[in-house]
C-alpha cells in the first residue's frame, strides 16, 4: 500500500531483521499501534511467556486489555509527555535514543483519569496505583509484550531517489584561430590624394609654384652698381661754353664748315 510522503510501509519482521528501523508515523500515531497491537497479542497469547500464577491468572490478563483500550487512560498516557513512555519513544524517534521500555511508573494511573475510565479499566488503574509491587509486575508483562509487538510495526523507507540523467551540454568544435592578413589598402590615384595646380590656383588665388618659390626661394642679393664717369665729361668732345646742356645745345646739322 502506497503511503504518503513516499514511503512504504511494511513491519519490521519482514525488512530481514534490520536493527536500526524505526517505526513510521509520529510519537503519538506510534504509541497508539503500540497499544493496539499489546491488546491483540495478549488476547492471543501467541509468542508470550505469562507467569502462571494468581495475579496474572486472575488480574493482569483479564482486566489490562480492557485498560490498554479504554479512551481515558490512553489519554493519561498522552499527556505524559515529559516523562512518560511517550517521551522516550519520541526521543526514540526523533534522535538516537534506544526503544522505548516500560516503566512501573507508567502505571501509576492518576485518579482523575480511572475515575472517567470503564469499569473494568478503572478497577485495574485503581488496584495498581495502591500496588506498587503489581505496577512492577505489569511492567514486566508490557515489555514481553512490547518485544513481540515492535517488529509488527511499519518502518517507513525513504523512497530511492529517482535516477537523473545528467545533462551532457555539446562540445562545440575547437576552432583555429587564424591569423589575420592585414587588410590590402585601397589603391587611390595621385591625383585624387593630390589637388591640382588649377584647383589650387582657384580656392587660393596664386598659382601653387609661385606661392613654393616665394616660401623656399632665398631672397636674391640686392645689386648695385658703381656710378660710372660719363665719358664725354672732360674730354675733348665736351663742347665747353654750351652749358648743361652740353652738345645737346647745338644741332650738328647746322654748324657752319669751319673756315
């Protein structure tokens, strides 16, 4: 039978003798199975060595069922949370701390709770809480009891854990890395790099060989020439007595042959 939180449950007896099974189910579920089945086995009898004497005969084995069933003393036994067989069998459960056992103190049954319990659990609760040395025989049967009980109990198993195929991501393919050719240059004619002389000429006004010479020509040396006598000046082809104007004066033309 499939039981919630993923487990299954199956007794004790059948899991090949585990030791360190526990029962399933929480401290006040398990101590209700507990009781439950402590009544059918002393009711059958099967597996238990019960003392053959006047108080088990005559006591214990007639009236405990009656008191494991009644409603009032399982309360009893519920609010024993701090000491009681309910504490250890939570420890149990919830640590490391061995399985639970009976103690004669479980018995001592407060008159509260016998006095709201059924006729025959009220008469065994009242007996026990003055008999302290029943209470002890009581415990002794409950744990011959609880021995044969424990393994019917179902033992909650973790459900295996589902199988996950790992998830395998694709390799991508090594890549080589080549080597990068630089990039040919764009072949560009001279003349598109270079404006022309008549572009030139046209933005700036003066033709570009005239505006190169003048910036990388060296200035030409300034010449001056020596004064240089005038050769009719103090010679005898100066014609003296005519002036400054000199032979200018007199048109050569007309002069008179000389007598």
């Amino acid at each position: 039978m499939t039981m919630p939180f993923q487990t299954r449950r199956f007794f004790a007896a059948d899991a090949g003798g585990s030791a360190g099974a526990k029962p399933a189910g929480t401290a006040l579920e398990v101590l209700t199975l507990v009781l439950d089945e402590s009544v059918s086995a002393l009711n059958a009898g099967d597996g238990l060595q019960i003392p053959d004497d006047e108080l088990h005969r005559e006591i214990l084995v007639p009236l405990l069922p009656a008191m494991l069933g009644d409603k009032a003393i399982r309360q009893h036994w519920r609010e024993q949370s701090a000491s009681g067989f309910l504490a250890r069998l939570a420890a149990h459960l919830e640590g490391d701390a061995p399985a639970p056992q009976w103690a004669a103190a479980d018995f001592e049954i407060h008159v509260t709770a016998s006095y709201l319990a059924g006729p025959d659990a009220k008469a065994l609760a009242d007996t026990l809480l003055s008999e302290e040395s029943l209470r002890e025989m009581t415990a002794e049967l409950m744990n011959q009891i609880l021995h044969v009980v424990w393994g019917r109990l179902p033992v909650a198993v973790p459900a295996a854990p589902e199988l996950v195929a790992p998830v395998v991501e694709p390799v991508a393919p090594a890549v080589e890395e080549r080597e990068l050719e630089p990039a040919a240059e764009a072949f560009v004619p001279a003349e598109e790099l270079v404006p022309s002389a008549v572009e030139i000429e046209h933005e700036h006004g003066v033709s570009p060989w005239v505006a190169l010479l003048a910036d990388t020509a060296p200035p030409l040396p300034t010449m001056v020439r020596p004064a240089k006598p005038s050769p009719l000046r103090g010679t005898q082809h100066t014609f003296g007595g005519l002036g400054d104007r000199g032979w200018q004066a007199r048109n050569p033309l007309t002069r008179q042959p000389m007598m």
